[in-house]
C-alpha cells in the first residue's frame, strides 16, 4: 500500500514537471567571465586573462572589454584587488552582459587586477584575474612618403608636392604618433604667400597659402609633440610658375525670360590669382550686370527680349588673359512672374544692394506680407518682412552687407503668394 501511493505521488510529481528533470529546480549554470580572442581579445595564461596591451601617451585611447557569459544586461562588475593601469577606470556597467576599461595611460609596466561579476539574481561569478601591459610609445619622427604627406625623401630633405604661382597650395608637416604638438621654423624659409601655423590638428601642422614667387624653397621645422618628444625634419618646396589660364565654364549661357530672374557662373583654373572677369566686346541683356570678382556670376532681371551676343574675358594677377564668346537669348514673358532679384547681384563688403518684390497681380487690400531671409547673416542682413501696398505689383528693401577679406555668396529668400524664392548677392572682397 505504502509503495503504491509513492509511485502515484512520483508519477504526478513527474508529469507536472516538477520532478528532477524540471528545469525550475535545476541548478543555474555559474557565472563565468569569458576570456578569448574572439570575445575581449584576452588570451588565458596561468589563469590570468591578459588583456591586448596599451600604450602611454596622450594619443593613445585605450579599450578593453570585460565580458560575462549569461547575455544579461542587468550584470555588475567591480575591481576586488589590485589596481588598473594609472589614467584608466572600469565601468559598473557598460552593455549587455559587460563593460569597459577605458582612459590613457600615463604609466609604463604590467598591472594585474581581480573583477568580481556580480547578476541581477545575485549570482557572484567565480573571481577573474586580468593583466595588461602599458609600454612606452614607439619614437615619434615627421613622415615623408608619398602616402603619408606626398613627400619623397632625398638625402635627407623631404621633398613636398610641388605648388605653381598664383594657385593655392596645402604641405603637411605629419607626425609618426599622430600626437600633435608644435612647431616653428628654425632655419632656411617658406615659398612667399605660404605660412605655416605652429600647430593644426592631431598630426601635426600644415603648409599652406598662395605663392606669389618661383623657386626652390629649403626650411628646417622642429617641433615637440604632445608628449614631449622632440622632432625635426627639413623639408622644400618648389613653385613652378603660373599654370595656363584657362576658362572652364564651358558653353555659355542658358536662355531666360523677360523679368525672370536670372543667373550665369563663369569659372577658370590656372593663372596667378587673384582673377578678374570683365565684358570686352558685345552687349549682355539689359538688366544683367556681371560680377567681377570670383565667383564671377552673371545676373539680375533681364528687362528686354532678343539675342545678345558678347565676349567674357578673364585676367589674371599676371595680366594673363582667357576669352571666351557667349551668347544669351531672352524669350518674351506674357506675364510678370512672382520674383525676388536684387540690383547689383554683385556688391563689394560694406556697401548695399537693392531687392525687390515682384507679384504677379496686385496685391490685395491690406498688402501683402513677404518675409525675407539671408542664410549668412554675418555677411549679409535683411528686414524680417516688407509690405507691397494694397493695388501694387513691387516693392523694395535694403541688403546690409560687411567687408569680407576672401569674398561671399549669400541667398536672400523670400516667401510670399504661398511659394519660397531665392536669389543670390555675391559680396566681393574689400
């Protein structure tokens, strides 16, 4: 009888699953910290998990990754004993089921420390001891290759990409530790319309500007990067003269349309800079006006239809020049568009241009609203909004405009009838 009810009791206890097979009383896996090449880069020594090694110095980031093997985000770590190298820290937590060592070490030798990994459901996995191993950077020294900065090295002298007068010009001083630092000049000197700041940038400085003379240029930097370690390398560079001016916009121009806004780009390479454009034979359509200097545009609100054929001509800082013929044709328009255009579309920094508001019918009573905008306010300002009167199809506002050293284009928008438009002012320098 007694056996009986055991082996009913067993049978239940077995079907409902809460025998010895169910996985409600069985044993939960340990915790365990996971050490190999494919989890943290770590490689298991003596017990020790050697993690990938460091390197002092401030441009050296280091990570390294301690990882438990649940995949539970809601798992805590802790330094137990020994200590991390100096200048790291390890989070509590970081991700799913791990977390970071992270800094910059500032000490060299090899530092072992305990993690404890600790689950959400309190179990403590068994300790794991890690190592890494800080060494001391590798010697610092200025690149010159043809990867590196374009340099080729001849006895001894870097020699840096070739530069032409009149056109400009980027040399890169490259530090082997990508570390930084400063630099000056301490012999021999720069192409004239080059100079070289004492620092830019993690990798080192920079060689840069407009040469405005021909020759073979020798200079010696030396430098102390971010950790103090000295450089020095001497370097040159030869300019070549002027490269032949050449216009580059291509066939010229595109048609418009009576009181249709309007715009046209000329462009050139080669020559010495700066450039002038400048009309030298024919006739533009009336209501266009060219802008000068780079970015040379041609344009405005053409006011009379017909073919009108001219020249453009470039000339450069040498007195060397390029032409080119251009024809526009200006269809006539039954209708006055909705328009923003400004007069001149070209003005030198400080001085003003006048915009204005075309509608294609009247406005009705009580006007109508347009809101200006300039997307370079700090060379360019407009009034919020103007008003066309009840019953007029125009109105006009005023563009403020501030000197500028290298020359700007600004796009001056506009909203109104329900439609954004735009028009652009090219400020030349002063």
């Amino acid at each position: 009888m007694t056996k009986a009810i055991i082996f009913r009791v067993t049978a239940v206890v077995l079907l409902l699953g809460l025998g010895p097979v169910s996985t409600a009383l069985a044993k939960a896996p340990p915790l365990l910290q996971e050490c190999s090449s494919s989890s943290n880069g770590g490689t298991m020594v003596n017990g020790v998990c050697v993690l990938p090694g460091a390197i002092a110095g401030g441009a050296h980031d280091y990570f390294g990754y301690i990882i438990a093997n649940n995949g539970e985000s809601s798992d805590r770590f802790a330094v137990v004993s020994g200590i991390l190298p100096t200048g790291f820290f390890m989070q509590s937590h970081y991700g799913v089921a791990d977390t970071l060592i992270n800094g910059v070490a500032t000490q060299t030798g090899t530092f072992k420390f305990v993690v404890k990994a600790t689950d959400a459901d309190d179990r403590t996995s068994s300790l794991q001891t890690y190592s890494i191993t800080v060494t001391a950077p590798p010697p610092d020294k200025l690149l010159c290759s043809p990867g590196d900065n374009g340099g080729t090295l001849v006895n001894g002298v870097c020699v840096l990409p070739g530069a032409a007068v009149g056109q400009g010009y980027e040399g890169f001083i490259i530090t082997s530790n990508n570390s930084g630092g400063s630099f000056l000049i301490i012999s021999g000197s720069l192409p004239p319309g080059l100079i070289m700041p004492a620092s830019y940038g993690a990798s080192g400085t920079i060689v840069a500007g407009t040469p405005t003379q021909q020759g073979t240029f020798t200079f010696t930097v030396k430098g102390t990067d971010q950790e103090g370690q000295p450089l020095q390398q001497t370097y040159s560079i030869t300019v070549g003269p002027p490269l032949p001016l050449v216009i580059t916009s291509g066939s010229c121009c595109a048609s418009g349309s009576v009181r249709a806004p309007y715009a046209a780009g000329f462009f050139a390479d080669g020559g010495g800079q700066p450039v002038i454009w400048s009309i030298t034979s024919g006739q533009v359509p009336p209501g266009l006006s060219l802008c000068a200097s780079p970015p040379a545009a041609l344009g405005g609100l053409p006011t009379t239809a017909g073919t009108f054929t001219f020249t453009v001509t470039v000339t450069d800082s040498q007195g060397s020049q390029a032409t080119e013929p251009a024809s526009i044709t200006i269809q006539p328009s039954s209708s006055t568009p909705d328009s923003v255009s400004l007069s001149p579309a070209c003005v030198r920094g400080g001085l003003t241009s006048t915009g204005t508001i075309r509608l294609s019918s009247p406005a009705p009573s009580g006007g109508t609203v347009v809101d200006l905008s300039s997307d370079h306010t700090s060379y360019a300002t407009v009034p919020s909004n103007v008003t066309v009167p009840a019953g007029a199809m125009s109105t006009t506002f005023t563009v403020n405009t501030q000197p500028s050293s290298l020359g700007e284009t600004v796009t001056i928008g506009a909203i109104f009838d329900g439609q954004y438009f735009q028009t652009g002012l090219t400020i030349t320098p002063i």
